[in-house]
C-alpha cells in the first residue's frame, strides 16, 4: 500500500543558482523512476540558515509531496545522502487528503 509524504530537501546551490530549476527536475525524476508518484513540488526559495553547522550558510529549500510504499523511503534517504547537491532531507509521512465532498445544505424548517 502507497502512503503519502512529504519530502523537505535543502540543495547546496552555492555557485549554481543558475542551475537549481535544472537539479529540482532531476530529483524529481529520481523520486519517479524510484516507484513514487510525485503529487506536488514546492520550491520555497533560497534561504539563511539560523546557525551555521556546516560549511553552508544557505541553502535552497524544495518540498516534494508524493505517495510510496515505506520501503521507498529508506531508498531515497541512502540515494540523496550520496547525492553532493542534497545538503540535508527530511522525510515525513502525511494523512491520506481527503476528498472535499460538497456539505447537505441545512433547510430551515418552515413553520
């Protein structure tokens, strides 16, 4: 069975911002040739860490929902940490969305 999850990867563009629409698509393609089916891509723009734990101060922040099995994830978390444009990844699962049905209209009673 397919879950849903939400994917928040921080890429080091450092001396690449030319590039990032480019290595955003090539995720992506990573994600559907591991077996997942990419929902949504959120590309939050370039961003100041608050404390510097690396050699990066800044990194380029993409959210990525998707559906896939739970064995998936343990695929792509060894696949992007060898991966030298994915500075950090985060992984968690999400509820499943519900469709919106339309609400029964409440008829006021006539008296």
């Amino acid at each position: 069975m397919k879950n849903r999850y939400e994917a928040l990867l921080v890429l080091n563009t450092q001396g690449k911002e030319d590039t990032v629409k480019d290595v955003v698509d090539r995720i992506e393609g990573e994600f559907n040739k591991e077996g997942a089916e990419v929902e949504q891509v959120q590309k939050m723009d370039k961003r100041q860490f608050s404390y510097q734990a690396g050699e990066l101060d800044s990194g380029y922040f993409v959210n990525f929902i998707f559906h896939a099995d739970s064995q998936l994830i343990t695929k792509l978390r060894s696949k992007f940490k060898l991966d030298p444009e994915v500075y950090r990844q985060h992984y968690q699962r999400l509820a499943e969305k519900k469709d919106k049905q339309p609400r029964a209209k409440k008829v006021a009673a006539a008296k």
